[in-house]
C-alpha cells in the first residue's frame, strides 16, 4: 500500500493551524476542480487534496493520521503500518465541499473504508456533492433606465465539463432590475452561476452595474449637474429657455444679471434612489457667439461706454 503524505499533498507543515489547512485546501480545490482545469490528471489530483482535507479538517482523524505517519515505516513492498495497529471505522461527517467518487485504499486502510463515501443526514444516504462556483459580470445601465424598473437581457458564458473536456455555453437571461441602483451595486441571481458537480447546487450570479455616462448630466449621489450656455443677452436681460431632463424637456426662467457660474435647482428631476429622490442642477455659463461684425462690435463698444463697468474691481489698485 502507498502511503499518502497528506501535508505535503496539501503544501502544509505538520504543524499547520486549522486555517491555513482550510486555506490551503481551497486554493488547490479551485485549481484542480474538473470545471476549471481541463488538463489530464486535474481530476485525480482534485480527489487526492479532498481526500488530504477531509482527514486534517478533523482533529480526531488528523490525530490518528499523525499516529500513522509517525510510527509507520516505507519497505520495498510499500507502507506498513506500525505492529497492532487496526482500521477503526470513523464516525461522523462534516459536509462541507464534497466530491462523488471514492476515496483510496490509504484512506480506507485507516478508517475502515467507505466511511466518506456517503454522507448520511436523518438516515438517508446522500451522493457527494460539490457546490459550483459564483460568477461575476458587468451589466451596463444608462441613467434613463434606473427611473423605473426594467428588465434588461443580461448574456454570458459558463464552463461546462463533460468528464473529459470544458467547453462553454452561451446563457441569456432577462433580469428585472429594480428602479433605483446607483453604480457600483450588486444584483444577486440565485442558482444561475457555475453547475455543481455530482448534484451540488449551481453557485450563483453577480450583476455589478455600471452606469454608463451621459453626453450632458453629470452625476453627483441621487443629483444630477447640468452645464447650461447662455448668451450674453440672456445672461443680461433675463431669458426663458428649453431645459433638457432624464423625462423630457421643461422650460426654465433666467433672471436678469444672472452671473456665469449661478446655479439653479429644478426640484425632482434628479435621480430616483431607492429612499430619496434628488434634484437636478443647471450651472449657467456664459458664452461668447463664435463670430462677430461691425455692427456688433459697435454695439458692444457703446455697451461698454454705458456701463462703464470693470470686472476686477475686487481686485484692488495695482501697485
């Protein structure tokens, strides 16, 4: 019989804490794991460092493996336990991550066999199972659409394996995405991840949204900024102007000898967040018309002779 050093499988010292077995354990169960890695032998290997976790995971058999490995000497003819010693059926089961195939012979040297082959819950048998792994993906939502609630068709791929290859299916989905997610936020689907293996339940699906950046408003929490030109002349005397919104346009009084820069709520028209509802912010800026001629640059003179206005005043004199 070989003998199986289960601390090394697992790349852990013989005095190894719980935690970095548990840590150990679950790096190389991803690596190995037939979803994820195709190649010849992942499988077995996967096998052997659930076979490590299941023995170190528990201190009494962990216990008696020390026994075994410390006492226990190699020959030509294999591992030969030490004189008197007797496989002694273990008890109890914890049903952690699972796999459904059997153990080795090492195993069932030590503990009698069979005891891990099935997991036993209110006396019924239950085949091995290991739950599938979670997945992420970005889902891209335009401000328009977190006003109401939607339903959006959401596609992606997942590994199946089919005990000798990985290949990849293509699932869509059409999800209802509630009204008000923000960036960043995470929508869970339940069940619509990796499959499981041997019966285990599928992991599941993650929906980060991401909210795809608008040509004119900027965002700021559940308020929305908007950078408004105006003429001179508007700025001046006084306009009423079209004013575009998420829902639609509204119109939106410019008082007279508004400055470059003055900002102007419009009260409900920001974004619709689950708790509140925010405004939307009009920043006036003054702009120059691109071109000009005589007789505006006539008009613009006398204007400036009228007024006599100097805009640094606050500066204070120039010494």
């Amino acid at each position: 019989m070989e003998f199986k050093d289960y601390y090394k499988i697992l790349g852990v010292s013989a005095d190894a804490e719980a935690q970095e077995i548990k840590t150990a354990y679950r790096k190389l169960a991803r690596k190995y794991h037939p979803d994820m890695n195709p190649d010849e032998g992942a499988e077995e290997k996967f096998k052997e460092v659930a076979e490590a976790y299941e023995v170190l995971k528990d201190k009494g058999r962990r216990a008696k493996f020390d026994d075994l490995r410390k006492y226990g000497r190699q020959s030509a003819g294999g591992f030969e336990p030490p004189p008197g010693w007797q496989a002694k059926r273990s008890t109890g089961f914890e049903n952690e991550f699972q796999f459904d195939n059997q153990f080795s012979d090492f195993f069932n040297s030590i503990f009698g066999g069979g005891a891990f082959q099935q997991a036993h819950f209110n006396g019924h048998s239950q085949q091995r199972q290991f739950r599938g792994e979670d997945v992420e993906t970005d889902l891209a939502v335009f401000l328009e659409e977190t006003l109401h609630q939607q339903i959006k068709t959401v596609a992606y791929q997942l590994p199946v394996y089919d005990g000798k290859t990985v290949r990849h299916i293509k699932k869509h989905l059409n999800v209802k995405i509630p009204q008000g997610v923000s960036d960043g936020e995470r929508i869970r689907l339940k069940g619509q991840g990796k499959p499981g293996h041997g019966g285990g339940e599928a992991g599941d699906l993650y929906l980060h949204i991401r909210l795809v950046p608008h040509p004119l408003f900027d965002v700021q929490g559940a308020d929305l900024i908007l950078t408004l030109p105006v003429a001179p002349w508007e700025a001046a005397l006084g306009a009423k102007v079209t004013v575009p919104t998420l829902e639609g346009s509204i119109n939106l009084t410019i008082a007279p000898n508004s400055q470059s820069g003055k900002k102007l709520r419009i009260k409900g028209k920001g974004l619709k967040r689950k708790a509140v509802t925010g405004d939307l912010y009009a920043i006036l800026k003054v702009i120059m018309p691109p071109t000009s001629n005589d007789e505006a640059n006539q008009l613009w003179r006398k204007l400036a002779e009228i007024n006599a206005f100097d805009p640094r005043t606050e500066w204070g004199e120039r010494k």
